[in-house]
C-alpha cells in the first residue's frame, strides 16, 4: 500500500511549502505536484502522474479538496474511478473518509462550496473589473511605448526608410512583434 500525494498551486507566485510539509508529515511516499496551474485547467501534468501511480490499496492524499477537483461533476467521476480500482482518499484539511457512506456524502457536499466558492470569486472579479473599467481604469499590462513615442517611431520611418523596424526595435530593448502591435495600435 502506497500513500500518494498531491499539491497545487494556481500561479507561479504562490508556493507548495505548507501543502508539501503536511503531505511529507502525512507519510506519503511520493508527491506530485503542479505549479502555477488552476484546477480548471484540463491537463494537469502532477496529477495525472499521481493517478497514474495509484494501485489498488493505495491513499491519495490531498491537503485541501479544491486542490484536485474542478467541480462537483469532477469530484464524483473521480470517486467512482477510486472505487472501481479499490483507492482510498484523503483529505488532510478535512475529515472525509471515503470508505463510508456518510464520508462519501461529505465528500459531495465539500466539492459542492468548493465549486461555490470558485463560482464566487469569479463573480466578484468579474465585477471588480467591470467597476474599474467604469472608473476609466486601464486594465492589464502598461504598453512599452508611449503615443509620443509611437510618433516618433513613424516620423523616423518615413524619414529614413532604409531604417527596419526590427533595428528600432532592437535600440529601444523590444521585440519586433511588440514595436509592430505600437504601430498598429495607435
């Protein structure tokens, strides 16, 4: 029987420490994990090896449930494979025991406010950025060139026309593509 566990953060900026050191206090034999990948997110490389690794009598072990499922539908499938190849579960965040029918139950319902939860922070981003943009708030990145000196670049190009756009470019610390989107923007 091996215990298999898994981790996952959703950015590159978030860190696998505190789920990493309560897997290892757990007993797992072997963690897998994915970085900077959001559960939504259909091949998640670390948990595919983690299932993969599965045999019949082994744990996967999880810190949090909304650290392998993307919805209460995802969630069920799962538990129907672990049953049908005879995995047991484990949350450590949470006391869900799979192996019994009250334990399966909670298991649903958890996966139900984390799918909630999820549909929650959506909302709310969705509608903070909607506020924003209303405010005049510009979202996203700040282009790498000013108007003023998209201008410039124009001027210069119809006066020296031996001048490439990649040499400019190239003077200025940009990319081709970037200098050509400036250009095509304004």
């Amino acid at each position: 029987m091996a215990v298999i566990g898994y981790a996952r953060v959703s950015t590159q900026e978030q860190n696998l420490d505190l789920q990493l050191n309560a897997l290892n206090e757990a007993g797992c034999d072997q963690v897998f994990e994915d970085l900077g990948l959001s559960a939504t997110t259909y091949r998640r490389p670390g948990f595919e090896q983690a299932l993969a690794a599965l045999e019949a009598g082994d744990i996967l072990v999880i810190w949090k449930m909304d650290r392998a499922f993307r919805s209460v539908r995802d969630a069920a499938r799962f538990l129907d494979e672990f049953e049908a190849r005879d995995i047991r579960f484990k949350c450590l965040t949470e006391p869900i025991d799979t192996t019994t029918s009250a334990g399966r139950c909670m298991y649903h319902v958890r996966n139900a406010f984390s799918e909630m939860e999820s549909s929650f922070i959506r909302e709310r981003t969705v509608a903070g950025l909607d506020a924003a943009r209303k405010r005049g708030v510009k979202l996203g990145r700040p282009r790498k060139l000013s108007q003023r000196q998209v201008e410039a670049i124009r001027r210069r190009l119809l006066r020296e026309p031996k001048v490439s756009r990649a040499q400019i470019a190239a003077k200025l610390g940009i990319s081709p593509q970037t200098l050509s989107r400036a250009l095509n923007d304004c």
